[in-house]
C-alpha cells in the first residue's frame, strides 16, 4: 500500500500507522509514498514480480491512494501501470479521493475523467459496506481484466460511520466464461509492445471487466420496479442515498414506486459501463433519469449506448429533454434537488397524486428559500492555530507582493495585508514568476512553501527558479508535520539544515 495523504484520504495514512501490529500480522506491507506519482512507480513494481529471479510470495495485491490533485499528477505512471497490466495472483486498487465541492482543495475535482483517460475501469461505492465488498470484487476484477481498477471516493462516505457485515465469504466471486481470450493473456508481461498493449485494454480486458460486472451482478435494480414502465432512475455512489432520500421526500416507498412504474438501478462500475444489464433495465422504453454528481459520465455514455437501439428511451440528467438544466454539474447534488426532478417527471406524466404533489411543493419551497443573512454578531474566518509559525513567517513587508502554497499556510489567501497571490499547483511554487518577471515591472516577489510540500515536489519548483536566474525568496516554512492533513511526519523528517544545504547545492543565493 502507497501513495500520499490529502482530502478526503488525508487521515488514511495516520489510521494504516495505528493499525500497523494488524498489517504486520497479516502481512500487509504499508509505506508511504514521497508523492503520488512515484507511489503509484511503487504500486507498479509489486506486479512485476516475476521479471527478476527468487520471489518470494506468489502475487502482490496493492492499494494506492491519492486526492484528486494526486491522481492528475500521476496519469502518465497511471497509465503506464495500467497499459502493462496486473499480475495474474495480484490486482491493483486505484484510489482516488474526490473533494467535489473544493471544500477542502485549492479546487473541486472529479477522477472519473483521469480513470478514462487512462482506460481504468472505475468503481464507485455508495456506503460503508460497499467500500468492503467493492473493495474486494475491485481486486478480483483487476486480476480477471489484467486492469488496474479504480476506487471512487468522497467525504460524505469516507467520513461515515456504519455497522458492517465483515464475514469473509459474505462477497462470492463468480469469474464468467464468457469472456473474450486474448491470445497471449491479458496479464503483464517484460516486453515493450505500446500497440499490443492498447489492443488488449480495448479488446478484450475492457470487455472482460463487462463481463466480471455481469456475472456478479454489481449493477442492479435496488428500488422499485426492476423494469420501470414510467421513470428509472440510474444512479451511483452518494449520489444512490441522495436518490433514496429523495424519493422518501416525497413519500414514494417501494410499493408505491412498483405501482408508479419507477424503479432505481444502482451501478457499481461507472466507467465502461456495462450496456446489458442497463438495456435490460431500459427494456420497458420509460424515461431514464440519471443522476451523478459534477460532470455527467453514466449519462453521456448511456446516450452513446441506446442511440442505435429501438426502442429508444429518452435519457435526461443534467439537463431535460428540451435541453433545459435538470440537475447541476457544477455544485453538489442533494436529495431535495432530486425529489424536485423526479417529482417534474411525475407530474408530466400525469401521474402525480394530491399527496406526492403536496410534499413536492414542500420540497420546492425548501429548494427556494434563502438563508437570512448575518446581521451582527461575529464571524469566525479560518486563522492558523495558536503557536503556529505560520502565523508570522506568512507576513511580507509593506509593498511586497508573496505567493501562496499547498498547505494550511495557504490561509494568508485569507488575510488581505498579506497581500498574497493564490496557489499554483503543488510543485509548481515559484514558477508562475519565472514567466511572469520579464513582463512586469515588479523586482521581486516572496513565495511561501511548507516543508511537506518541498519533499514532495516544491524543490522542483525552486530549482526552476535557480535556472530562470528568478529574483524571488523562498520562505520554506518549517514545522516538521503535515498539520493540513493531521500532523503526519513528513517523509524522510528532514531538518532545517538539511533542506539548507540542499539549496545551496542546487545553486540558491542571495
């Protein structure tokens, strides 16, 4: 296991450390990565195994982690990893940490995009006990389709706490027969080969982790009618909760919706997802509603699927089907957003009833009302902790211009006679002004570094720097934790001396 802490997997390295005697007895090897890409390298080479003499073990399963940051910076070992393949007695977890709204990021993200990009098929688990199942069936589809899999998570569930059922024969993997052979395997294999490698993610270990998908059933019906004759709904992830909720708003339970003719269909592999089991679902030719948080990726796909097929079912989602916006793409979805949908879908069927009707009113005025704003009292603007350095070695002198970094020193965003610029992405410090310089007049800017990010890759970006002969100071900003994510160590400790002497080798000077 490896990778690099951030939202909403900041705290997982710190709960993999507590758990060591349990990884250890279990022979789990955990060791964090110095950044995401070079941990994904690391993932990588546990299913190599058999390229070189005297293993020890019969096959590796590995687990990597990163925020949605993390995951774009990674796409070329991503795609690497996954080009080559997983090991036959191994498999690889993708795990990306998504904070949709930004709330804790220097911006929103979504992977599901990335995990395309690079041809991994991605899951995305709605609850707690999905995180276990979908955890296990990820690695059996990672061996089956020869794929790295990815593993779509968010705050709302990794923050969550559930009772789960932990039996180990609770999951059954069922591995079909019926799926495409490639003449070669689809396992990785010590040869250089990028156009035998891509015919073998398109066709066969895409079509393999279909066929994985159908015959353990991981997209179902779970709600209503199985083949819906006026709405069905497909949904993923908290997105699936949202639309459960959403139907209890308006008062439809499961009886109720087998009378209306809805139904929900749960997918559990977002990307590719798998057309037989959803042109099943659409069989009856009612109305499909998607709903997915941020960009749309089921709804895009099922467009591209049913466009051919008769009959046709109209697709809906993020907009209706005169092209008006339905469900945003840009903001979080919630429950009440999606009883008003599903309740306009209803009512222009005809088949809304005095009481739905009454509660979709409800919901409506709930959706329209605005919070009165503040008037008087006091607001509380996030500051740096009490003692922290930060505090003070954010401050510039008047008249000078610094730049912001990844990490709670990022704050000085916050305070406007700081006079602070915003964040360039991580590793990236400083190098906005390289390009920047010769076309302003300003001499000279400070740029603010905390000392997790120089390990991870800021040292990058004062080298650049050095080689643009760059006026800028650097403040790299000491205090021997990553307090952003929980006050984990940062990776290899180095001192105040060291990280000096580093500097001046790479050429740093006053």
């Amino acid at each position: 296991m490896s990778g690099y802490r951030g939202s909403p997997l900041g705290g997982y390295d710190a709960a993999l450390w507590q758990a060591s005697r349990y990884l250890e007895d279990n022979d789990i090897l955990f060791r964090s990565g110095l950044n995401e890409d070079l941990a994904m390298a690391a993932v990588w080479g546990t299913q190599q195994l058999d390229f070189v003499p005297g293993r020890k073990v019969d096959g590796v399963f590995a687990i990597w982690y990163g925020k949605g940051p993390g995951v774009d910076r990674s796409g070329d070992a991503l795609k690497h990893a996954n080009f080559a393949g997983s090991h036959p007695n191994g498999g690889v977890l993708v795990v990306c940490g998504d904070d949709h709204t930004g709330k804790s990021s220097s911006m929103g993200h979504q992977s599901d995009q990335a995990m395309i990009a690079a041809n991994i098929p991605l899951l995305y688990p709605a609850s707690v006990q999905d995180y276990l199942d979908f955890g296990l069936h990820g690695f059996a589809l990672s061996r089956f389709a020869g794929t790295l899999v990815g593993f779509k998570t968010v705050n709302e569930t990794v923050t969550a706490t559930a009772t789960v059922a932990v039996d180990p024969g609770r999951v059954s993997i069922r591995l079909p027969a019926d799926a495409p052979e490639a003449p070669e395997g689809v396992h990785i294999r010590p040869e250089y080969d990028p156009q035998g490698q891509d015919n073998r993610i398109v066709r066969y270990k895409l079509p393999r982790a279909h066929a994985y998908v159908r015959a353990n059933r991981l997209d179902k019906p779970v709600f209503g009618a199985e083949r819906p004759t006026r709405l069905g709904i497909v949904t993923a992830g908290k997105a699936v909760l949202d639309t459960l909720a959403a139907l209890r708003l308006l008062g439809i339970d499961d009886a109720a919706a087998r009378r209306l003719g809805i139904g929900v269909y749960k997918v559990a592999m977002v990307w590719p997802l798998e057309p037989e089991g959803l042109a099943a679902f659409a069989a009856a030719g009612a109305e499909r509603l998607f709903v997915e948080e941020k960009r749309p990726v089921m709804e895009d796909q099922a467009k591209a699927l049913f466009y051919n097929r008769e009959p046709r079912p109209g697709i809906i989602g993020k907009r209706d089907a005169e092209g008006r916006p339905l469900l945003p793409a840009d903001e979080p979805i919630e429950a009440a957003m999606v009883a008003a949908a599903i309740g306009d879908r209803l009512h222009l069927a005809g088949a809304i009833d005095p009481r739905t009707a009454e509660r979709l009113a409800t919901v409506r005025a709930r959706l329209g009302r605005n919070l009165p704003a503040l008037s008087g009292g006091v607001v509380r603007s996030p500051f740096f902790c009490s003692g922290c350095p930060h505090n003070t070695s954010t401050k510039v002198p008047d008249g000078s211009v610094a730049m912001a970094g990844i990490g709670c020193h990022g704050m000085a965003l916050l305070i406007p006679e700081r006079n602070t610029l915003p964040v360039p992405h991580m590793g990236a410090e400083g190098v906005p002004w390289t390009g920047m310089a010769p076309f302003t007049e300003t001499p000279h800017v400070f740029q603010n570094v905390g000392d997790g990010t120089y390990v991870h890759s800021g040292s990058l970006g004062i080298r650049a720097a050095v080689q643009a002969d760059a006026n800028i100071t650097f403040k790299v900003l000491y205090n021997d934790a990553v307090a952003m994510t929980g006050g984990q160590p940062v990776e290899g400790a180095p001192s105040v001396g060291t990280i000096a002497r580093q500097m001046l080798d790479e050429g740093v000077k006053k």
